[in-house]
C-alpha cells in the first residue's frame, strides 16, 4: 500500500497563503487508498488560531469528511477506517505560505 508522506511548504497546489486542496492530481500528491484502517498524521509549524487540515474521501461524485476526527487545528492525528480509494486533504485558514507542515497518511498494520 502506498504511503503519504509530504511537506506543504512551498507547495505549487496552494494558495499564497497555504491554503487549497490536495489530492492525487497535486504536488505533492495524495496516494489513492486500498480501503482499510489508515493514521492520518499533520505536525510542524501549523497556526495556532484558525487553520484546519481535513481529511477527506470521494463518495459518488463529492468529497466529504472522514469525520469530527479527521478535522485537525493543530499537530495531531487519527485512524480512520475507509472502503475509499479516493482522498484528498484541505487546507484552510493558514496564512503563511512557507509553513512547514508535514502529512501522513498510512496503513495501520
């Protein structure tokens, strides 16, 4: 299975502020799922008033979220389980382009 592992600075995807969508059609990139029990991870220089990174996943033809947990404000983490292939993570309320944010989204073995 595939894993994520990215740093958002400097990333051509978002906005000047750092903020937008990525997803498996970004870069960096969001690697598809296999379905299963995943950790979605986010650490480093992340805001500490108003920035949220979601975790989301395609059902039918719209993105919705994993869920209350997957909704993070600061470093942090959860495991999601999903029968989706298709995700992507949105960045909102950031305002500083160069943050060093990293993600991850793994198998759980």
């Amino acid at each position: 299975m595939d894993v994520t592992n990215i740093n958002i600075a400097s990333s051509g995807a978002l906005d000047g502020n750092g903020n937008g969508v990525l997803n498996a059609t970004t870069t960096p990139k969001i690697n598809p799922l296999r379905g299963g029990t995943y950790c979605f991870l986010a650490s480093g220089a992340i805001p500490a008033s108003g920035c949220t990174i979601t975790l989301q996943q395609k059902v039918g033809a719209n993105y919705v979220d994993v869920g209350d947990d997957a909704v993070l404000t600061g470093p942090g983490g959860c495991v999601f389980t999903t029968s989706q292939s298709d995700v992507q993570v949105v960045i909102a309320g950031n305002n500083a382009s160069a943050n060093s944010i990293d993600i991850v989204i793994a198998p759980v073995q």
